[in-house]
C-alpha cells in the first residue's frame, strides 16, 4: 500500500520540468527580489498593491505604492511597454497581488508575483522601509 504521497506517481521528469519552468514565469520569490535590489541589477519595476495607509505604514525598499484599482491603461503607460512588473500584497492570505498581475496581463504588460508578500519578506529577515513612496 502505497504512503499518502506516493498514492498518486509522481510527474515524469520531463513533465516536472516544463512544470516548474512555466511557475516561474509567473513568480519570483522575497529572496530574489532582495537579491535584485542587493546587487543593483533591477530590471522590473516593484509594485506594492496595498492601499497608501499600509504601504505609509511599511514597505519593501525600492517598491512603488500602486493598488490594482488603480492601474489603468493610461496610468501604466508611465513606464515603456517592455517593463517587467513584481507585484506583492500582505502575504499568502491576500490576493491583491493576484488581482494586480490579473489587471496587468489583461493591459497587456509582463508581470510575476512575488510569492510569499510582506509576510514572506519578514520571514527572510529582511528590512521594511516606512516611509511613504512615490
């Protein structure tokens, strides 16, 4: 008898691999967002979706407040058409950021979440910045 995880076979190698390169397309991860901004090559323009009071509150460093309702078209249009988004919210329990990324790729735009959100971001140790943005 099979254990609980192995009741169901694991995908082919191949099947994994297209998989988990296609999930990645779609995210990036705290620990690389940091690493981006560490090392100075950010070549994606970091979105906190959350409302203007909490993003006041606590951000990440380097990331622009822009909640999802207010991403328009011509709002947008700010930034060449070519630019990669990272879009993140409070964490696991919120879907601001799968809302932002939804609202983006319906304008057309390349866009990832980054998984994990603020939570995330505290659990690697990293550092907030709280002051209010542009």
């Amino acid at each position: 008898m099979p254990s609980p995880v192995s009741d169901f076979p694991a995908a082919s190698p191949q099947d994994a691999a297209a998989h988990f390169s296609r999930k990645l397309a779609f995210e990036a991860d705290c620990w690389d967002v940091h690493a981006s901004f560490a090392s100075g090559k950010v070549d994606f323009v970091l979105f906190d979706v959350r409302s203007p009071t909490l993003f006041a509150q606590s951000h990440l460093p380097g990331a622009l407040n822009l909640p999802h309702g207010k991403m328009t078209a011509h709002r947008m249009s700010e930034w060449p058409a070519d630019t990669l988004f990272v879009v993140y919210c409070a964490g696991p329990h919120c879907n601001g950021a799968d809302k932002a990324a939804l609202r983006l790729s319906r304008l057309n735009i390349s866009v990832k979440v980054m998984i994990g959100g603020m939570t995330g971001w505290a659990d690697e140790g990293f550092a907030y910045e709280t002051a209010a943005a542009a």
